[in-house]
C-alpha cells in the first residue's frame, strides 16, 4: 500500500505553542504545565507551577488548550503526547506544542499515529539542539500526516488506553487506601488496642521517646533501620564488554523507576548477563526487596515483584521477615525526607549505606505489624496483578501501533465495544494478522 502524506497543519485546524515567557511562580495561583509535566498521556500536575491570574489569562488569550487537542512536548523528553478529553481544561502551556484537531475522530487518529515508529523517526531526524534536544513549532507544522490511518485499529487501541487507564485508576485507589490505614496505624497510633478499640483515640498513652525525638505508643521502643532490613547496594558491570548486557538478569537503575512511576518493578530496561553479574559487586536481591534510590535523586521507591539486581544508584533493603516488607515499604516511605537530609556530596546528593542503617524508627511490635500485614496483603497481590496486567497491554498495544498506516489489517469482530471479550478477542485476531 502506497501512503501519501500531508503536512499537519494542511490537516489540523491549528497548530500552535504554548508561552515563551516564565512567569513568577508563586505559592498560590493557576496552574502552568511545561514538557516536562507530559507523561504517557497523562499530566503530572504535581510537578507544574502556579502562577498569577493575569500571567494566566494573558497565556490563555495566546495558547489556549481545547477538548481533542493533542499536548506535545517540545523540548527534552520530545515527542511525549497528551490526548485533551475533558471540555474544560484549566491550565495553561509552556514549551509545549499544540496540534488542534477540532473532532474526537482526528484526534485519536493522530495521538496515536504520533507513537508510531515512522513519526518517532521523524522526531529524532527534525530536533536540533546540542545540549537538550527540541522541536521547533515550524517542524510540527511541517510534520508529515499520512492520508491513511486504520480506524478499526484506532479503536482497539483506544480500548486497550482505556483498560489501561481503569487499571491504574484502581491502582491509585487501592494505594489510597493502603497509605491511610498506614497513617491511621502508625502515624496516628490508632491501631486495634488488646480490646479492638483505636489504641490512641481509646485513650492509649503516647510518651515521648528521647532516641528518635518525638512520641510514641508507650510501650513501644526505638531501634534503626536494620532491625528491619539488611542493606545492599548495587554496581554496573563494564559497559565497554559488550557481552555483560543482553542477558536474563533483571538490571535495575533509577531512571526504571522513575519512568515507571508503580509500587512494584519487574524488569529494567536493560539485563545484565551472567558474565556481567560476575563482573562487578552487584548483588542478587529477592523479591520483596524495598528498592530506594540513593542518588540523583534520592528516594525513588519500589517494591521487587521478581528476583533482580540494581545499579550503584540504589541502597536496597531486604525485609529480615516476609511478613515485614509492606510494612518496610511504607516506613522508609514515611521517613523519606529525613533520608534526603541525610544525604551529603558536593557533585550530587547521596546516602551512604552506613548512614542509612543509622536511619532512627520505631521498634514496633511484630504482632501489630503482622496484623496489619494480614489486612493490606490481598490489596498489594491485586496492585501487582493490575500492573503485570498494565504491562502486557502496553506490549500489545505497541506491537500493533506499527500497522496503522498498513490498510491490509481488518477488525474482523462485526463490534467493536468494551465488553471485555470481545475486547480480547479482538486483540487475538489482530495478533495473528500481524504475525502472518
């Protein structure tokens, strides 16, 4: 099949960019997002600066986002792109490009044409800069569209984004959930008392403790991190001998964790050979290890869901006691900024091993933390299974994003909707039409 292109704004009804100008972030105000708040297709509004209502407004009557329009980054990460969906977007733009599409049809369309490896390629042949590599908004106008864009497949696609997003919504809610029966427990002390009651509220007597320098349930008592865990760091095997990469051992740095943004990491990506493994001081830790990240930044957590290794850019905890390490999580979760303050470097931040073993925590009693272990166990196997879930789909999906422009693929189901399978079994037929 031949495909014939356009540029994109013969296709669009507006392409355009967010401000040039940085306005005076404040403490209080409107929200402005830039690149670098674009994730896969979500906005991390966590990270985005508030501004003034007038800095605003004057932002806004230049480069308003609109329902369907498609958020693209242009500098840094480039290419990351946003599909607006609700009519009402409140936030303004910087150093993002806008490509308006005006119709729910074009833009799917094109949100997902952008994922496609051809506009990849496009991306990386068009960007200029040295240092931090950006596309100009005359090459997103000049971006090549093609004439033909499968609207069987862009459907399926949009169903797997949507059970993508549902998994990750109850995600976010089960670890809602999780978090404030920590706090609830032991950061408000209000956990079952010998007679069921809310230790605390029920009138508990909280004491405060000299060692760790703030209150706690009487009879509890103080210890450090190690009461809890061993620590191990991790290493790189040589990059310059080719065959200590490419192997089956999972290989973990930071940057996994923070693409990956989850509770629980099961690959990296890279792996590390056997030979690789031998190579350097790296150290095979089992599943259940509390994954901290020790520098640049510090303090990306996750959860092993598998048997894996990591870099030197990690100090790993490895629960003494199974039944310890949702527990281990939360608490090196709730002492994060103290962590960071133990940091020291001039070129970077970074938390030695021996100052993290002196890390000052409660010695809580186990049976309360079996306890609550019992209770929050079936919520971390269903977050896993969800993401392991999240991942496969994602595979799929990017298997199939290559075939949009091939209009020899047919949906061969006579619907296409959200019951789940049908939803699946269309994905199987696609599948096989791909490998054939």
């Amino acid at each position: 099949m031949i495909v014939e292109f356009l540029d994109a704004e013969k296709v669009c009804f507006k392409i355009f960019d967010g401000t040039h100008e940085s306005p005076k972030a404040r403490n209080r105000g409107r929200l402005m997002i830039t690149s670098k708040n674009l994730q896969s297709n979500s906005i991390d509004f966590s990270g985005a600066s508030l501004i003034s209502e007038d800095d605003f407004q004057k932002i806004q009557k230049r480069s308003r986002v609109k329902q369907w329009d498609i958020l693209f980054s242009m500098i840094g990460s480039v290419g990351r792109v946003y599909l607006e969906e609700s009519s009402n977007p409140d936030y303004a733009i910087k150093n993002i490009g806008v490509f308006s599409c005006g119709s729910e049809e074009l833009a799917r369309k094109l949100y997902y044409y952008f994922q496609t490896p051809f506009a990849s390629n496009y991306i990386k042949s068009s960007c200029a800069g040295a240092i931090q590599k950006f596309l100009s908004l005359k090459e997103l106008k000049k971006f090549p569209i093609p004439t033909y864009l499968n609207e069987s497949l862009v459907k399926v696609l949009t169903l797997i984004d949507q059970k993508i997003s549902i998994n990750l919504e109850i995600n976010r809610n089960l670890e809602a959930l999780v978090r404030q029966l920590y706090d609830y427990w032991f950061v408000q002390f209000d956990f079952p008392d010998e007679n069921g009651r809310p230790y605390k509220s029920s009138g508990g007597k909280i004491v405060k403790n000299e060692f760790l320098g703030r209150e706690i349930p009487v009879h509890w008592t103080h210890t450090t991190i190690e009461r809890y865990a061993d620590i191990h760091s991790g290493a790189t095997p040589p990059t310059s001998v080719q065959s200590n990469y490419g192997g089956d051992l999972i290989w973990i740095t930071p940057k996994d964790l923070s693409d990956q943004s989850q509770k629980f990491t099961f690959k990296g990506e890279r792996a590390i050979t056997t030979a690789g493994y031998n190579s350097c001081s790296t150290t095979l830790l089992p599943k259940g290890t509390v994954l901290m990240s020790s520098r640049a930044p510090i303090g990306l957590l996750s959860i092993a869901a598998t048997e894996l290794c990591t870099n030197q850019g990690f100090k790993n905890l490895v629960p003494k006691r199974n039944k310890e390490q949702r527990f281990l999580y939360y608490l090196v979760s709730q002492h994060l900024p103290i962590i960071k303050q133990m940091g020291g470097g001039t070129t970077f931040h970074e938390i030695s091993r021996d100052q993290l073993s002196k890390l000052k925590v409660p010695n809580v009693p186990s049976q309360i933390i079996e306890y609550w272990d019992l209770k929050v166990k079936p919520i971390f196997d269903k977050q896993e299974l969800l993401l392991r879930e999240i991942d496969v789909l994602t595979q799929q999906r990017d298997e199939l994003l290559p075939l949009l422009m091939n209009g020899q693929v047919s949906i061969i189901s006579p619907e296409i909707n959200c019951d789940l399978y049908v939803f699946l079994n269309v994905i199987e037929k696609l599948q096989l039409l791909w490998r054939s």
